[in-house]
C-alpha cells in the first residue's frame, strides 16, 4: 500500500516545495508526497533559488506549481508534515478532523528562506534534507 504524505508550509513555493522534491528522490515506489500552502494561491512557480538549490543535488522542481491546502488533500494522506508551530496551530485550528496527522518536520521552526538569498535556500534545504532523514527513518522503515 502506497503511504501519502503532504508537506506545507505558507505558500508552497520555497520550503514544502523541496521537502516534496527531497522526499520524493529519498522514498522508494511505496511512498508519495506533495505539497501545499496555508496562503499559497495555486499555479504560482517555485523560486528560482529553491530550484537551483535541489538542481544542485539532481532533483528537478522547475515544473512544480503552487497549490493552496484543502480538506481534500488532508483527507487523502496519513502523514502531514509542517514547517513552523504557526502551520501546525492553524491546522489543527481549522481542520481538527485530521489532527492525528500533523506533525512538525523539525522540533524548532525552519526558517523561511524566501527573499533572504541562496544561502539561506541553501541553510533551508540541508535541514529539511536532514530531517527527512530521520522521519524516513523513523517511521517509514518500521511500517
């Protein structure tokens, strides 16, 4: 049985949108994530910053596009991942039905790198490649 995950994070183009990417590249065939925003408004493009950050390590985002959250997609998944402790209050604030789901990707907030530069992409993407890491880990070997 194939394990759904969704990330998000504000506006689904910079943090969720390479958590997908890593993930996706990470997980085998019984895995699939995508990505959402709590304010995104759908069909914007990832940044050029966060698709050359994950270029640089052979994943391909350029075709990702924005999409606002719905209760649809948090229906559809067992896993939703998080960016910051303002993501996971507003979830459980305004779709408590799913709560078991939400988890925080890193015990401390990751930092928005959006209009702070490559490096701050750059900072962005090894944390979230490392935490990664560790939830695969975690829970994806035992199930």
């Amino acid at each position: 049985m194939v394990k759904r995950v969704l990330f998000i994070c504000t506006a689904n183009i910079c943090r969720s949108a390479m958590a997908e990417g890593l993930f996706n590249e990470k997980t085998e065939d019984n895995f699939h994530s995508f990505s959402s925003g709590i304010y995104a408004y759908n069909g914007n493009p990832t940044t050029k910053e966060a698709i050359k950050v994950l270029k640089e390590k052979g994943i391909d985002i350029s075709s990702h596009r924005s999409q606002e959250l719905t209760i649809g997609m948090l229906n559809l998944v067992d896993y939703v991942f998080v960016m910051t402790d303002h993501h996971l209050h507003y979830l459980v604030a305004h779709f408590p039905e799913n709560k078991e789901k939400y988890f925080k990707l890193a015990e401390e907030d990751i930092d928005d790198p959006y209009m702070k530069g490559y490096d701050a992409y750059k900072e962005s993407a090894e944390e979230i490649s490392q935490k990664l890491d560790e939830i695969i880990e975690r829970l994806f070997t035992t199930n």
